[in-house]
C-alpha cells in the first residue's frame, strides 16, 4: 500500500505545499516529490514556486480566498469600495513570534483594523492550502484521503510551545485530522533535504561525523540550527535552536521607511488602505530589489514605484506633486524620481541592509562562540531570503574560513524536506532543550532560603508556595521518545493540578515572576476524602517536535 504525505508550509511572506505518494519501503533518496504548481498572480505577471500568506474573507464566510488570488480580488474591493463587506490579512504569521499571550481566543487586526479570531484567520488560510493541493493532485489522478495522508505543518523551530500548538490546532480545525498530524521545525527539515539531496557544493555535509550550521533566512524569521551526522546516519542537534526577527521583512521595513522618510507615514497609511494593490505593488518592487542588488553594484539602484497613486497621493495630502516632495526631500542626494522609478544611490541602498546583515551575523557568531559548536564546516543557507546576495556576501566577508552555501531552490527546501520528515520523522534523534520546564509546587518554608512574603500556613504547618521545581534543564540534549518521571504528593479531597512553567534564565526560584511563562496545567483527580497524603507518578514526554 502506498504511503502519501502532504506538507504545507507556511510562513510569514509566502506558503506553499509540497505532496508524494510512495511505498513503504521507498528510500529517502528515491522519493518524488510534486511541489506546488506554478502561482500566477493575474495583473502583476508574476509566477513563483509559492504564493502570498494573505487571506481574503467576506464577513459572510461565503468568499475565502487565499494568495495571489485574494491580492487580486481585494484591490477590485477597494476600486468598487465595498471594503465593508470584507476582511483582508497580510503577513500575519508573525502575530505568533515571541507573543507570550497566545491564546486560542487571541484576536488579529486585518488591514483595515478590524478584528477576527486568530484561529480562524490561520485555520481558513490553511484550509484554503489544503484545498488547493488537493483539486491539484486530483488533476494527477490522485485522491486524497484524509484517514490516509499523513500531513505536515511547518513552524519556526525558534517558536514556542505554544505558538506550535496554537499551528496545530488551526491545522485541526481545517479539517487536517490530529493523529495525522505532524509538526516539523523549519531548519530540520531544510537539513534533511540537504542530507538526502546535497548539491554539488555541499556533499561533506553528508559525511558520517560532519558538524554543519543550517541558516534558515525566512520572511519574518532567521532560523539557526548545528547539526552534526552520528553514525547510525540520523542527525543530532549539536546547540539548541536559535533566532530573531530579521528575515526579509526587516529589509521590507528599511525600505519602507526610506518611503515614511520622504512621504511621511500617514501618507503611506493612506496608500495601505485607500489603494492596497498600489501597496502590495511597491512590497513586490522591493522584494525583487532585495533579491537582485548585488554588493559590487555602482550604478544607480532603480525601484519601480506606483507612480501614478503615489503623484495623486502627494497632491491631495500634501499638495505638491512627487517631483517636488522629492526634490525637496532631506534624501534629495541619495534619491531621485525618474518616470515610474525611485533611482536610490548604491552606496546609500547597501545602507538599507546593513543593520539586517549585522544582526544575523552577530546572532551566528555568538553560536560559534559555543565549545559544542566547534569544527562547524559549513554554514548552509536556506529559506527565501537566503537568495539576497547582500546577505550572502555579508556572511562570506564575516566568516571566511567557514564554507558559505547556497542550496539549490533554497526558496522550496523547507516544503521538500517537510515531506521528507513525514516519511522519516526519527531522521533527528536528538535535539537541544530550548528551555528549563518546570512546575509550580510549595515545600516547607526556610527562613533563609525563602522571602517572608512568601511564608503561608497550610495544613497548619509553614509553607513557600509558588516554588519552581525543574524537571528539564535548558541545554539538556534530549533523545527521540525521552520520558520523565516525577512523583509529587497532595492531601486535597478531589486531587492535584499542577502548573507547568518555563523559563530561559539560570536559577530560577518562584513561578510568579517574570522569569517564569506558564504553559498549561494538569488536574490528576483522585478520590481522597480522608485528605490523606497520596502520591502520583506522573509522567513528560520530551525529545519530538
């Protein structure tokens, strides 16, 4: 019987989805993989391997589109001025970065401010994925199952347990059933595509005991991950999954800001609203700017702009035509306005990546500083952004001794090893704890351990509540299927619930600090009416994604 998995990723500027049918004994090596079809956006005559992460929804729920697609159709919206009747949400995947109040009710704002659910916005936009790969298998002649198609869902492997969850459960609620549902963390399956694909400048990567930097350069994220080969074949995280936030968009902000600079923000809040297809326009202009521009460059930097909205823009809120709001502007010697283009000085648009570049590179260099780290032989780029040869050559200059590679279809590696992963998901059999997991419990008070505020009577004896009992310690290396268990003890009539806390800081104490996020609790009920004390072995799951 046929094995067929089905990924999606999605991520902060582009989705996408990849999908293979193969039997059981299939190799890695030998599995084929479709991605997804070419997506055509219709007035912009632009064709790529994914599509825009931007839904469209009527308030009705009768129109959900998701793409190039909802692009198209909103920017006919705000022509007809029915923007009313719609929502419209654009790069909304980072809503979910470094957010310590995710919740399944949390709210989104769309374009125009008005709110929705989060879990619909993500749970629509991976429907409409999931939808879109399926009428295009069944072209192929393939009908999907859903009892059997294992899927995969794609996340940053730097997020947090809950910000994964909260994927999860959109995934769910799409209709992607949860015992067919796996998570795979960006960089490793970016590594496992590699691995079973090395291209030509990469091959020791391969090796049995090659320790290699997997740099995953999203939209919104920069992903970095250390694997080293063991010799059963399968890999082993060397560091423990680091990252920040200066993906692609970052270069996106530099230069929208080069635009608040000149025009001024209201304006551009002017433009997103009154004429987002002038918008989404001018994001593409930069887009292809920032993957093109090379360092060497001498000549003037020509990015194409929606003249025509920006002209009717200047004349109505500043009065003056965009000739003059240029001209005039304190950035008149490093720009200048040439029929449709903005003509950026070289020098001054390498300005525009540099805190970008120093960010990345400060973040990779901090992880060579680690010891475990050590005989790192080469830094493999991956994700969109990783096409930016500005970033490129900034690596290249920072770390010369390393080997810097470009993987061949860096944009689609991800999508690819994400079908990988779903058929060889023990491919990683260990990783690095990202945090110290804990839960909240209270133990007899001392006087010269505890803070006095802290004392409280129960069962007539002195306590310390709100104690942090580690169970995990940050940094542990962890195996596939590790299990930990931990006894704790309780006198109440009906059982115990227990919280469980993180935290990245060394020593923590209490949980009801700022040290300390709360992750989810559990109620283990037992009858004991006597309130006697009763003990309970509980049991963690570590060591899978």
């Amino acid at each position: 019987m046929s094995i067929y998995v089905a990924a999606i990723d999605f991520g902060t500027t582009y989705s996408g989805y990849a999908f293979s049918v193969s039997a059981p004994e299939t190799e890695l090596k030998d599995v084929e993989i479709f991605s997804n079809q070419i997506w055509n956006s219709g007035t912009a005559e632009v064709a790529s391997l994914k599509t825009p992460t931007c839904l469209l929804l009527s308030k009705d729920r009768k129109v959900s589109v998701f793409g190039y697609e909802a692009e198209e159709q909103y920017a006919d919206i705000v022509l007809d001025g029915d923007t009313e009747d719609y929502y419209f949400f654009h790069r909304f995947k980072m809503n979910l970065h470094n957010n310590k109040n995710i919740t399944m009710t949390m709210v989104l704002e769309d374009v125009r401010g008005q709110p929705l659910p989060a879990i619909d916005v993500f749970s629509l936009s991976i429907k409409a994925l999931k939808d879109h790969l399926t009428s295009t298998v069944e072209i192929k002649n393939i009908k999907l199952d859903d009892r059997k198609t294992k899927w995969v869902l794609t996340v940053p492997a730097i997020w947090t347990d809950t910000a994964k969850q909260f994927m999860r459960k959109s995934a769910e609620k799409a209709g992607i059933p949860r015992d067919m549902l796996t998570i795979a963390l960006e960089p490793e399956a970016a590594s496992i595509y590699c691995q079973t694909f090395p291209s030509s400048g990469c091959r020791e990567i391969a090796e049995i005991g090659s320790k290699y930097m997997v740099v995953d350069l999203g939209g919104g994220t920069i992903d970095v991950t250390v694997h080293e080969k063991i010799p059963n074949g399968t890999l082993k995280e060397v560091t423990k999954a680091s990252g920040n936030e200066c993906g692609g968009t970052s270069i996106d902000d530099a230069f929208i800001q080069l635009f608040v600079r000149i025009f001024g923000g209201p304006l551009l809040n002017s433009m997103k609203s009154e004429s987002p297809e002038s918008y989404l326009y001018l994001l593409r202009s930069i887009e292809n700017v920032k993957r093109t521009f090379q360092p060497t460059q001498t000549r003037k930097v020509n990015l194409t702009i929606p003249y025509a909205s920006l002209d009717d823009l200047c004349q109505s809120d500043l009065g003056e035509n965009i000739k003059n709001i240029v001209s005039s502007s304190s950035l008149s010697s490093n720009i200048e306005i040439c029929k449709d283009k903005l003509r950026i000085e070289p020098f001054f648009a390498k300005s525009l990546f540099k805190r970008t570049s120093d960010n990345i590179i400060s973040l990779i260099q901090s992880i060579l500083q680690q010891g475990a780290v050590a005989n790192v032989s080469s830094i493999l780029l991956v994700g969109g952004f990783a096409e930016c040869k500005m970033i490129q050559n900034s690596l290249k200059t920072a770390f010369p001794s390393i080997n810097i590679v470009l993987q061949d279809d860096s944009c689609i590696l991800v999508l690819k090893g994400a079908v990988l992963f779903g058929y060889k998901s023990d491919i990683i059999s260990s990783r690095i704890a990202r945090y110290t997991y804990g839960v909240s419990i209270h133990r007899a008070f001392n006087k010269s351990i505890h803070d006095r505020k802290r004392k409280i009577i129960k069962n007539g004896k002195e306590r310390c509540d709100n104690i942090f009992d580690p169970f995990m310690k940050m940094n542990t290396s962890i195996p596939l299927a590790h299990t930990i268990r931990k006894t704790y003890s309780t006198h109440e009539e009906t059982g115990c619930s227990f919280n469980v806390y993180i935290t990245d800081s060394e020593n923590v104490m209490y949980t009801d600090t700022d040290e300390c996020t709360f992750l989810g609790k559990s109620k283990v009920c037992i009858s004991n009416t006597d309130r006697r004390k009763r003990y309970m072995k509980v049991l963690f799951n570590f060591g899978d994604t």
